[in-house]
C-alpha cells in the first residue's frame, strides 16, 4: 500500500516537474524573442541618429523647434535604448562570472 502511495507522489512530481519545466523554457524563449527586438530596434534609434546627425550637419534642422524636438526625443530613445543594453550587459557579465 505505501509503495503505491509513493509511486503515485513520484509520478504526480515528475509531471509538476515537468510542466513547469515547459513554462519556463517558454518564457525563457520569450525573453530571448524580445532581446532581439530590443537589437533590432536599437540598431534602427541609432541608424535613424546617425542619419538624422548627418542630414543636419549645419544644425538648422535642429535648432528649430518643431524639427529639433524630433531630434532630442530621438536622442534621449537612443540613451534610454543605450543604458538599457548596457544594463543587459552587464548583468550577462556578473550572471556568468557567478
């Protein structure tokens, strides 16, 4: 009787186990599919920059207001996207060194 409550509990745990074993490699590839966003879209912030940077190398377009809100608002997306992956970075390093 006991030797069949034990493989009932052993089972029951290799399937809790296992379930939650599937949720998180789900959200393990989450994470991965949102990194790639966040790549790709900080490749584009800062493409758009670079772009911006040298259309307006006079800086008339951005000494004007309406245009040079749209340049400091594409900066500051590209220092928040910056820090964000620095941030990431930084906790790859200190996650492997562990």
């Amino acid at each position: 009787m006991i030797y069949i409550l034990l493989i009932i509990i052993i089972l029951l745990s290799f399937y809790i186990i296992f379930n939650l074993l599937k949720k998180v490699e789900k959200y393990e590839d989450a994470i991965i599919s949102q990194n790639i966003f966040i790549d790709k879209f900080t490749g584009v912030v800062e493409y758009v920059d670079k772009k911006l940077q040298e259309l307006d190398h006079k800086g008339s377009f951005k000494s004007d207001d309406e245009i040079g809100f749209f340049f400091e608002e594409v900066k500051v997306l590209n220092g928040l996207l910056n820090s964000y992956n620095q941030k990431i970075r930084e906790e790859e390093i200190n996650g492997n060194t562990k």
